[in-house]
C-alpha cells in the first residue's frame, strides 16, 4: 500500500533532479565497467569515463543556448546599449513623452497586471521553499555549486515565468515574512533566516534570467515592471481569505484614507529595501532599472502611504520618457529623484544660509531687542516652515522605516518656534533668549548634513550611520548598567541620621568624568562614602567603564566598519537604492518649493474639497508651472540633450570639446581612442574564426584543445608534428578552404579549416593542417 504523501513534501521539483542524478551515476557507473572490460583485452591501463552531469530542468529560458560567436556577442552589446540611447524615430511617444504611448485619452491606466495571482503565488513559494530548506546554511553554502545544482537552480527554473512579473515581488514577501518568523520561533531561527536567504537569490536569479532573455527597450520596460509596479498581496484571493483578513488590515488601507479609489501597492523594489535586500539590489538588472528611475528615463506613478495635498486624477503607467515629444513645461519632471535630490540640496543650502544670518544677527543683550523679529529671523521662520513640511510629506510618503532622517531639526525649530511666540505673548526677554539658545542646538545637525547631501554615496559617511547607531546603542546600554554603580554610591553615601554627604548629581559628574578619563576627583572622594567599599566600587567602576568600556566600543566599531567596507560595492548600490525610492514623490505638496508648499496646503487643500477632481487636477497644474517656470524650463533643455546617451550606429559621431582634446593631448590618449570605433568587418570575420576554433563542442574533450593545452604546459619537451607538416605542439598553419571551418579528427590529430577564403600571396600554404597531438603521443 502506497505511503500518502506529506503537504510539506513536493517531490515535483527536487525528486526530478535527484532521480536525474541517480541516473546519470549509473549509467556513467556501466560504462566504467564496460571500458574497465575492454581495456583488460586490449590494454594494461584502466580509464574510467567521466561520469555525465545531471542534465537540469529548463523551464522557458535561453540560458541553455551558451556558446555565442563574436559577431553574436557584438550584437547583443549593441542591443543593450540600445537600452540607454534615445527612441527611434519608428517608436512613436504620446503628447506626455511617455512610450509605449497610451491607447485612449482616459486619465487612469487600468492595472496591466491586475489578473496575476499574486496570493497564490505568495503562498505557492512559500510550500516550495520550506520544503526545499530544512538545515541552516549559510550565505556562502547556498552558493556553492553543491547546492546551486541541487536546490537553488531547480527553484528558479520551476518559479522562472517571463508572463507573471509578480514572482520576484511574491518572493520577497516571502523573505518578510521568513525574516519575521525568525524573531519570534527561536528553535526555527536559523533555519528561516536561512529560507529569507534563499529567498533573495531566487529572486536575483530570476531577475537576471528575464534581463538576459529579453533585450532592447522591451526588455527594460519588463524588468521595470518587475521591479516598480505595485502589486497587493490579497490580489485576487478568494473571497472567504479577504472578508476573514479585512479586520487585519491597516486602517488606511481598509477604509480606503484619502485616497477611495486605489488600494495600498507595494513595489519588489521597496519591499527589497525594507528588508536589506542587499544583494537583490547590487544585481546589474536590478541597478539598471534603479539608475533609469534616478535620472527620468523611465517614469511611473507612485504609490505612497499617506498624501497631505493629493492629486490622482491621472494615472501613469510604467513607460520610457521621450523629452522630445514632451511638453516644455512638464511639471511631471519636479518627481525624478536625480533632479529632487538637486533641488533638495539648493534647498537646504539656503536654509543654512538663512540660518548662519539669524544667529549672526541676533542680539546679545536682555531687553526689548530680544522681542522683536529681525528681518532674517522673519524670513527664516517662513522659509524653515516650508521645509519642515516637506521633511514630514516625506515621512508620510514612505513611512518611517525608509525615511528616519532630518527630524532631529524638525524637532528643535518647533521647539524654538514655541518658545519664541510663549517669549512673544508673556513679552519676556528672557524666554525670547532661551528660544534663540534652542535654535543655536541646530548647528551640529544642520553643517554634517550638508556634507551628507554633496556626498551621499560616500563609504565613510554610508559607514559612518551604521557606526552611530552602534554607539549610540551601546552607550545606552553602558549607562543603563552602571546606573546600579550610582544607587550603590549614593546609599553608601548617607550617615546614620539619614543625610546625604554627597548630592547623586556630584556623584554623577564624578562618575562621568571617570568614564571620559578627564579627573579622578571620585576616587580621592569615595572614601568619605566607605573607607574600603567606597574606593572598591569606583575603581571597578573605573575598570569597567573607562578600560573595559573603550575596548568594547573600539572593537565593535572596528568590526561594522570592516564589514561594510568587504561590501562596498552593495553597501552604496543599496544607499543609491533608497535615495532612488525616496526621490519618486507621488504627492502634489512637493511640487512647490518653500515656503510656497505652505501657501497651496492652505489653500489647495480646503479648495480640493470644493471642486471636482478634474478641475483641482488643472488648477494644480497651472500653479505648478507658472511658480516653477524658470526650473521646468531648465529640466526640459537639459533632458533633450543629455537625458539619453547617442547612439553610436545611428548618428554620426559627436564633435569633440575641448576638454576631450585636452584628455587626448595625454601620453594616453590613445588608449580611450582605440575603444571609441567600431572594428571593421574583416576583423570580426577572423575573431569569428578565432571564436569557432575555441568554441566547438570539442573544444575540452577527451584530445582536444585544453587536453592537449594541458600536456604541453606540462611537458619541456616540445611536439613534433605527426604528419611532418607542423613545428611545435601543433602546426600554426591552418587550410584556406570556401567549404566553411570544417572539422576532422584522426590518429594524427585534429584538423580545422577557416571559413574565409585563401588570398593568394599568402604565407600560409594550401593544404596544410592544424594539428593537435593525439592522446599517446607522448
């Protein structure tokens, strides 16, 4: 009687292969032995043949087919540069720049991807990756060729489907989850830790495969979809799954809050920065589609948690930006996260600026100088305002796990503004000069942070967050311990009547100039505490906090520092990830600069919900572009002549400025100049001949190239030809025949025949052999 199979047990996918495996080790097994026979006859030596590798389930791909020529290799160079150059005058845009264009006039898209059975595909992946993962391993088994034959390779060709773009997103909220277990389940911590792991290289695997087996700009405009369309992970489950989920769900996506006409999306690409997919992120593909949202290339509509000012009239699908088909005034172009960042940094450098005025220009002395208002402290309030606003837009854009940062001034200008108005309404001085003190605080944030903004792909500085959150942390948890020091002292220090020798806070400051090594006035003192528990208490303080303190601290700075600089390369690719994702607003506040952002919340907002969508859309349109004339008009100039790269092959080659003359006045110009023509086609027919030579089906056989490659190096002797035709290990002449690059294989060798036909005046003869010294030759 059949044994039932388990729920948890999908002998699909991985009893395929191991059958697979089992089969070839047999086969290779007989015809070991069948040579082992035959050569008893015939010779004293042994040879066991090579048993064959598995051959593995290929499932619509094109990685099978590996050996390409030269031409062949050209060819797709070329097709993948035609990814970053301009549009074709066939590949006609829409009025909006956007290509494909769009097939109606109607302001929303409809979801392309709106059938995809995202929930059981989430659930699906789920089955198949617990029951392929039962052991932990780590990140460096789970790429060993081992287990890339055998686990991860298998799930990719099962899970690899170029028609469902869901599959990378529905395997990333798979390592979410994982990941989420694995704090909770100590005794499967491990083990689902390893699962999120397998997870992301699924994910990078599958990513890659559809960035190899669809080129040109279809193929860019697929992985964009892969990696920026928003996708639900209810989507189309079954009825009963989302009534008895509805109560789960987050109030301002089951209520529908502020926006009741779309549900809440999440993109593969946010979710890969939310859980540190990091290797996901510093994939080729997956940096492709991020630098072609930085700089514009491709555009979309964002999905966004909350929007203060929204605007959704119109809907955006995933589509290539064309600037010459777009309008001169696109106001669209303020949403790109390379030119926000630009506008981002100017920004903040006039709020420095309007800051360094104000505390210049503030007075120094109590009186009725400190009630009134200076000219830069009025235009500072007003300016700062509207930055702050847009800091807290940002926050709700992308909610507080992506965008922490820049709150720390938020929080001392609306501590300032306070105190500054309580100083105004109680006409006090002083509270007017204590508000001025609370704004001077803004210093140590404000000047890092501009260094921040010049350089945010900086290892240091990228080093540097990591390295504050850990001291940060562990000086927390230091002062937390050595409080029981402080009680200890301070109960020591009372007398028999109850009274305190010493205040807590002198014990303090005693204890805390210990712990900086500055004085050593606590150990003098603590004999008044206790003559022998007093000073034995603040030397082992002084051991453990100053000594032992220190050398935990260095270590384990020393040690995320190391860390992150292994992996520079993903470290910076994920910080230009989240800049990416940070740059793409979807709410219309952040197309108005400060302050006037705080003039369209006041009255946008009220006016939104006096007019129709379609008419608030045109209105916010028309400020957009009149208050942001000067800087669209920039960006549109800009854009039509240095967003995409020229093509090459298609245009005729672009003059040279004088900085490149000047590059090529160097002793090494000509090392950039050889790269900048393209061979001629005489010199790929013969790297063609080079490349079927190298390149056959014998080229690592038994007698073959690297076989014979091999018994020269390490021999000292050299070959003679076997025919006499050929000096050395093989005759360097080959024949010149028009019947194409023929191949024969005898006793004497190997012979090969190029495909061009002979010159005559060659210095090659007619007729003579490439030859390869046979296995015995020896």
């Amino acid at each position: 009687m059949s044994q039932p199979t388990s729920p948890w047990r999908l002998p699909g996918i991985m009893e395929n292969g191991r059958h697979a495996s089992e089969a070839s080790v047999a086969e290779s097994i007989a015809t070991a032995n069948s040579g082992r026979r035959r050569e008893s006859v015939e010779s004293a030596h042994v040879e066991v043949a090579e048993p064959q590798r598995p051959t593995l389930f290929r499932k619509q791909t094109l990685r099978g087919q590996s050996h390409r020529s030269i031409s062949e290799a050209l060819r797709l160079a070329r097709s993948r540069e035609e990814q970053e150059t301009l549009l074709g005058e066939e590949e006609q845009a829409d009025d909006d720049g956007c290509y494909p264009p769009r097939r109606d006039d109607r302001p929303r898209v409809e979801n392309p991807h709106g059938r995809l059975p995202v929930y059981t595909t989430i659930h699906r992946i789920r089955q198949l990756i617990i029951a392929s993962i039962d052991d932990p391993y780590s990140t460096e088994q789970l790429k060993s060729p081992r287990m890339n034959i055998s686990v991860i390779r298998p799930l990719v060709d099962h899970l690899y489907d170029p028609d469902d773009v869901s599959v990378v997103y529905c395997l990333l909220v798979n390592r979410v989850q994982f990941l989420r277990e694995q704090s909770y389940q100590a005794h499967h911590q491990t083990v689902n830790n390893t699962r999120a792991t397998v997870c992301e290289l699924i994910a990078a695997r599958v990513l890659r495969r559809l960035d190899e087996d669809h080129e040109g700009r279809q193929g860019l405009l697929l992985l964009a979809n892969v990696l920026v369309a928003g996708f639900e992970p209810f989507q189309n489950a079954p009825p009963e799954v989302t009534r008895g989920h509805q109560i789960h769900l987050h109030w301002t996506i089951r209520d529908h809050f502020w926006r009741p006409d779309s549900e809440r999306m999440l993109t593969a690409l946010e979710v890969a920065i939310v859980t540190e997919s990091k290797s996901f992120l510093s994939t080729s593909a997956c940096q492709k589609i991020v630098d072609a949202v930085y700089r514009g290339r491709i555009t979309y509509t964002p999905t966004s948690f909350i929007d203060i000012l929204p605007d959704h009239y119109k809907n955006r699908g995933i589509s290539l930006y064309d600037p010459r088909k777009a309008p001169l005034l696109n106001q669209y172009r303020l949403i790109v996260p390379r030119i926000r960042n630009i506008i981002e940094g100017v920004q903040f450098a006039v709020l420095l600026v309007l800051y360094v005025l104000v505390m210049v220009n503030k007075a120094n002395s109590y009186g009725p100088d400190h009630l009134r208002f200076t000219m830069y402290e009025l235009v500072f309030i007003v300016y700062a305002m509207g930055w702050v606003l847009d800091e807290v837009a940002s926050v709700f854009e992308h909610g507080w796990t992506v965008h922490t940062e820049n709150l720390a001034f938020c929080l001392i200008f609306w501590t300032y503004f306070g105190i500054r108005m309580h100083g105004l309404a109680t006409n006090d001085g002083s509270i007017s000069k204590l508000a001025l003190d609370v704004l001077a605080l803004g210093a140590p944030v404000l000047l890092p942070r501009m260094a921040f903004c010049i350089m945010p792909e900086n290892m240091l500085f990228i080093s540097l967050r990591a390295m504050m959150a850990d001291f940060t942390f562990l000086t927390l948890l230091a002062a937390w311990c050595f409080g029981g020091f402080l009680f200890a002292m301070r109960w020591l220090s009372e007398s028999q009547d109850g009274s305190n020798a010493h205040h807590p806070l002198t014990i303090a400051k005693w204890m805390l100039w210990i712990w900086f090594g500055l004085d050593g006035t606590g150990v003098q003192r603590s004999v008044e505490m206790h003559w022998l528990l007093g000073p034995t208490l603040m030397i082992t303080f002084a051991f453990l906090g100053n000594t032992l303190f220190l050398t935990i601290l260095v270590a384990m700075l020393s040690n995320t520092y190391m860390m992150l600089a292994q992996n520079a390369t993903a470290e910076i690719q994920f910080r230009r990830a989240v800049l990416t994702f940070e740059g793409v607003k979807s709410d219309a506040l952040f197309a108005y600069r400060p302050p006037f952002n705080v003039l369209a919340l006041f009255v946008l907002l009220p006016l939104k919900l006096a007019v129709s969508d379609r008419w608030f859309h045109k209105i916010n349109v028309t400020a957009v572009r009149v208050l942001n004339a000067p800087i669209l008009l920039l960006i549109s100039l800009h854009d039509r002549r240095y967003l995409w790269n020229r093509s090459r092959y298609l245009a005729p080659p672009r003059k040279h400025t004088w900085l490149t003359i000047w590059e090529r006045f160097g002793a090494h110009g000509d090392l950039q100049a050889v790269f900048e023509a393209e061979p001629p086609q005489s010199v790929l027919d013969e790297m063609d001949d080079v490349d079927e030579v190298l390149g056959a089906n014998d080229y690592d056989a038994p007698g073959g190239y690297v076989d014979a490659l091999k018994r020269r190096r390490g021999s000292r002797s050299v070959y003679s030809g076997i025919e006499g035709n050929g000096n050395g290990a093989w005759s360097r002449s080959m024949s010149r025949a028009g019947t194409g690059f023929g191949r024969e294989v005898s006793q004497g060798g190997m012979r090969r025949r190029s495909t061009r036909d002979f010159e005559t005046g060659s210095t090659t003869a007619v007729g003579e052999d490439f030859t390869l010294p046979s296995a015995d030759a020896t």
